[in-house]
C-alpha cells in the first residue's frame, strides 16, 4: 500500500486549509455545493454554477481521491523507476482540481513539465493555486474539452484520467481512439486510468481492458486475456484501506477512509512476462488451517493456501492487500487442496 510521509501530508493538508480560509466559504455552504452541484459538474451544461463550487468540489474529494493516485505511484515507483525517468511532462487529463498532478508533484517532489487539461477554466484556477503553493512553477494549462481536442504530447508523458472516462461513457470510442494516439506517439508514453465503482465505471474499464489487452501494465502482471472478464465478464477493483486521508480532511469530517476503484495502468512497450508474480485480489480469509489469499497471475485466478500456527505468522499474513504485488518460489502451488507450510511461504516471498 503507499504511503507518504508526515511532512508531505501536512504542507498538503496546509494549502488545503489556506484555500479554505481563503474562500470565506463556511462549512455547511460547502457541502450544500457538493451535495447539489457534483452531478451538474459531471455534464457539459451544469445547472450549479455558483461561485465557490470548485473551491467546495477540491476541499472535499481530494482528501478522497489523491490517495488513489499515491497508491498507484508506489508501485510505478518500486517497479519501473526506469520508466518514469524516461518520462518528460506529465499531463492531468480532465484534471478538475488537479488531483492527478497534485499527487504526483507531492509524492516525487519534482517534476517535469506539468500540463492541466479540462474544459472548466475556474477548475484550471484553483488547481494551479494549489500547485502554486509546493512551488511548482513549470506549469501549463489548456482549456479545451479533451475528447474532441489533440493533446497528445509530442514528448515522452505520464496521462492520468482521473474519474473522467465514466463521466464521458457516451463518447467512449472516441476516447479508445485518443488512447491509441497517445500509446502509438512515444514508447515511452504511459496512461493512468482511475474510475469510481459505478456502472460507468465499470463498464468504461471493461471496454479499455478489451481494447488494449496487450498494452496493460496494471494492474495484470502480464499482457493477454484477462481472466476474470473470461470468467465472469468483470475487472478487478479495490477497495483498499488507508490512512492518508482523514490527516487531509480540513472542512468535513468524512468517510472517505477506503480508496475504492477501478484501475488501469496502460503503456506503449511491455516488460517480459513474470510467471512468477502474483496480484492478490481480495484481504486474507481466515481458515481453520491457516489463510486463503485470492491471486492472479493472468494465466490464472486461484487461491493461495497459507497454513499457520502462530500470532505472528497471522499477524504477517494479515499485513497483505488487495492490489499488492508478491513474488513467490515458482515451486509453490496455487489452487491445490494442501496448503503451503507458511515458513516454506515466507522464504519464497517478496512483497513489492
């Protein structure tokens, strides 16, 4: 699971609060905003325009949204550093408050050339103030309605969708055909999918997943048929527990304490396969034995049976998550009735 360090969460949650006292916005006037207006926002035409709403709009999903993105980052980071050093601008597609580009200028500090990309200039504002206030001065904004638009960069870039694509489902195959701009520009290139768990959703994942089945990086392992769309016609999603957010939250007291989503990590070039690493898809089941751990490698969806016999070895096995990437001895059987001594499981894994 990612993480990020005290500091980096206290300046963010301090821009956060800075933009608040700013706004002379009130509490109960924030969430009346979100309540009414997220759904107006999310058309072309939005009945709610008042003034402040993307001021309300950034106050209370970031603290549910930039986790995500951190989530996503860590592993990019632990498994192609290399990659991302090739990578020269980083663009927010459909940025809103500039979720995208706010993560990834926390999590890594510096960055390449940022572009903000939305049809709402008043959005475009205020997530340039916030990444104003980290010092982040290299940025570039385009106001445009991206669907219909040519931003696809002519450097090596890193595109998050970010809870965008499901917004446009309507207008999903001329979104598949922007993908494909941007993977066929640059080997290099990457793409960043993240939607909420609505049918939307749902359903925009599953169309890019059948799409670019050979140019997934994330959350598969390795490119080709998926499993689970074989099995039953679904992606994977996560519901993942973390912290980070409720330190962010600085007008509400929320629940937005789990991450939940569908993702997709997309790149023009493809590492060789790894039989030997698995996704594990759902937390531990307790047994009488031990523990099952629900894991696929592509090839195959199936469960892990780890036997235990004490607290601790409990304690370590309950330490995993759904999305976590674990490598395993190649000796070790999955789906099989015996369950794998946990000394011999320990010794041939590593969690990355």
């Amino acid at each position: 699971m990612s993480t990020i360090d005290s500091n980096k969460t206290r300046r963010l949650r301090e821009a956060l609060k800075g933009i608040f006292e700013e706004s002379g916005l009130r509490p109960e006037e924030i969430m009346r905003m979100v309540e009414y207006g997220s759904k107006g926002y999310n058309t072309h035409f939005s009945p709610y325009r008042r003034e402040g709403f993307e001021v309300s709009y950034a106050l209370y999903f970031l603290p549910e949204h930039i986790p995500k993105v951190f989530i996503l980052l860590n592993e990019l980071q632990k498994r192609f550093t290399d990659r991302l050093r090739a990578i020269e601008e980083i663009i927010d597609v459909g940025c809103g408050a500039g979720t995208a580009a706010i993560a990834y200028s926390i999590f890594f500090e510096k960055t390449g050339q940022l572009r903000l990309i939305d049809r709402e200039k008043r959005f475009l504002k205020v997530a340039m103030d916030i990444l104003k206030r980290f010092n982040m001065e290299n940025i570039k904004t385009t106001r445009c309605d991206y669907v219909n638009s040519d931003i696809v960069s002519a450097l090596p870039s890193l595109y998050f969708f970010t809870n965008t694509i499901s917004e446009n489902i309507n207008r999903l195959d001329r979104i598949v055909s922007l993908i494909n701009r941007i993977l066929v520009q640059h080997s290099s290139n990457m793409i960043v999918v993240i939607e909420p768990l609505s049918k939307n959703g749902r359903d925009a994942m599953i169309k890019l997943r059948n799409e670019f089945a050979d140019r997934v990086l994330m959350p598969c392992i390795s490119p080709g048929a998926c499993p689970l769309i074989k099995s039953d016609n679904s992606v994977c999603q996560y519901s993942i527990r973390q912290d980070i957010s409720k330190s962010l939250e600085v007008v509400v007291s929320s629940t937005h304490r789990m991450a939940k989503f569908y993702y997709l990590v997309l790149s023009s070039e493809m590492p060789e396969n790894q039989s030997n690493l698995f996704r594990i898809l759902q937390y531990p089941s307790k047994r009488p034995y031990g523990f099952d751990i629900r894991v696929c490698n592509q090839k195959a969806i199936g469960e892990l049976r780890i036997k235990t016999s004490s607290s601790l070895e409990n304690s370590i096995i309950n330490q995993l998550s759904p999305n976590d990437v674990i490598s395993l001895d190649p000796s070790i059987e999955i789906s099989t009735n015996r369950p794998v001594d946990f000394a011999r499981f320990k010794s041939g894994l590593i969690r990355l």
